[in-house]
C-alpha cells in the first residue's frame, strides 16, 4: 500500500495538533511556499531561514529541495516542532538532509552562526506585534546575507488601524486561542525604511493575506517582478477568494502607489 500522502497525514494530524493553518490547505499552502522562494532565485546551495515554521508546512518542501544543512528555522512551540520532525518530515529526510532547528521567541538565530540568503515568515507577521515584526527585520538586517530577500505575508489594515498591542496574538507556545492582528502598510513601510530595506514586489494572491517581497538597500536582483507570475498559480490553487474589504482596496491602492514611487526613482 502507498504511504499516505502529505495532505492525508496532515488532516489525520490535524484532529489532535495545531498545524499552523487550515488542514484542508496544509500541502497546497506549503508546496507554494517552496515556488515563490523558487520564483525568486532560490537554490540547493541557498541558506533558508525559517521564522516560525510551526510544523514544517513550507519546510517539509523546503528541506526536501534544499541541500544538506541549508534549512533552518525558529520554532518555540515544542510540540509543533515534534510533530513536524516526526510525522511531517520524518527520520529519512531528518537524517539525510540535516535542518537546523532553533527554539527562542525572540525571531533571533545568532546561535546558528550563519548568514542566510532568505527569509521567509508565512503567516507570521499576522499574527505579531509591531515590536516583533521590528524583530524579524532587525534579524533580516544582521543575518541576512547582502543580497539576501525576505519573503513575508500580513494582513492589511485600514490606514491608520494597524494593530498596536503587544505580543503575539494566536496560537502559540503560550497560547491556545487563535486570533491574528491587521497592520497598516504605511507603518511597514515606515519600519522598512528606517533599517533601509526596501520593499521590492508585492503579490495578492486573494487568499487575504498580502505576501511582501523586502530586500537590503539598493540591492538588485534579477527576480524582479518573478513573484507577480506566481498571483495565477496562487489563484488557481486556493480559489480567489476576495474577503476582506476595504481594508484590501485601501492597501491595494497604497501598495501601487509605492511600486509607481519606486519605479520613477
Ligand atoms: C500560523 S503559524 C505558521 C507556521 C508556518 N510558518 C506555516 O506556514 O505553517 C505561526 C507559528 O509561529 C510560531 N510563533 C509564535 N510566536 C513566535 C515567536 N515569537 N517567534 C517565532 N515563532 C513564533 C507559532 O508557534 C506557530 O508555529
């Protein structure tokens, strides 16, 4: 008999543990996390660095993909990490492919002793507070490699009602209850460019959350404008589904105003 596929382990997972997202969408949306990285130039030799994989939902592709050593993450939610090691990954992979894995809720990968060419935090900064999205740029800033990208999702508030509380808001090491929080584009913005980071691509997949594309600087790249080819492929594969209003129209509009500003500099 076949072994049972990604999506059917994850719905079985799913009755006792908290997978970091819908069931129904767990291999759909994880496969996709390994296109975009695809989409915008990574490699087998390019350092990962996951921040809150939960239980390997993008990792599972991402380590399959990636050469020995090359994926790392930050996970304080020990039991989520457990179970994507052992039932999501599982010992072959784990032991061929080598992931690194750190547990802190300070998004701080110092005791990897690495730089990494990407980012990437899924359904992540929709659920943190201003001050740990500060957190995850700064580790951007710091361990990223000169040219490295960083591949992020939130999801948009109206202008000015951007979520300001602190901490995490959701299921986490110190929480069961779900909840995610809106920011404000404008203050990411603002948080970009005080760090000078730039917001390079934007995609809106229709899936509500916004995934953004930052790098360091000036930095160029030719996967300028890659992403964007991914919007179909999102669509098809999770149903356009346009939910949330006003608030998407308002940042719709802003995020294009920020592509003209960028292109005419
Ligand atoms: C919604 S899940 C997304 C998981 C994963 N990125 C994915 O796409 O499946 C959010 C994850 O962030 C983790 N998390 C919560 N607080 C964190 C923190 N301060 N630092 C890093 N991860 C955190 C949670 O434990 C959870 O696994």
């Amino acid at each position: 008999m076949d072994p049972p596929t990604l999506q059917a382990k994850a719905e079985r997972l799913a009755a006792t543990t908290f997978l970091g997202g819908r069931a129904e969408v767990f291999e759909a949306m994880g496969r996709l996390q390994l296109i975009a990285l695809l989409r915008i130039g990574l490699y087998p030799e390019s350092r990962v660095l996951d921040l809150g994989r939960g239980c390997l939902r993008g990792g599972y592709w991402l380590i399959h993909f990636l050469r020995p050593e090359r994926y790392f993450d930050i996970e304080p939610n020990l039991e989520m990490l457990e179970v994507g090691k052992r039932e999501i990954l599982g010992p072959e992979a784990l032991a061929e492919k080598r992931p690194r894995f750190l547990s802190n809720d300070q998004f701080d990968p110092s005791d990897f002793g690495v730089r990494f060419d990407f980012f990437l935090a899924r359904s992540i900064w929709t659920h943190a507070s201003r001050e740990q999205i500060e957190q995850t740029l700064d580790a951007f800033l710091e361990f990223g490699t000169d040219d490295a990208v960083f591949l992020t999702s939130f999801l948009p508030a109206g202008a000015g009602e951007g979520d300001t509380s602190s901490g995490w808001v959701g299921r986490s090491h110190q929480s069961e209850t779900p909840g995610t929080v809106r920011h404000d584009l404008r203050w990411i913005e603002e948080a970009c460019r005080k760090r000078r980071i730039t917001l390079r691509e934007w995609v809106d997949p229709g899936e509500k959350q916004i995934w953004l594309l930052l790098a360091k600087g000036e930095a160029t790249r030719p996967w300028q404008g890659h992403l964007a080819r991914l919007v179909p492929e999102l669509k098809r594969d999770r149903g356009a589904r346009d939910s949330s209003g006003g608030a998407l129209a308002t940042v719709r509009s802003l995020l294009s105003r920020l592509k003209s500003r960028g292109q005419s500099q």
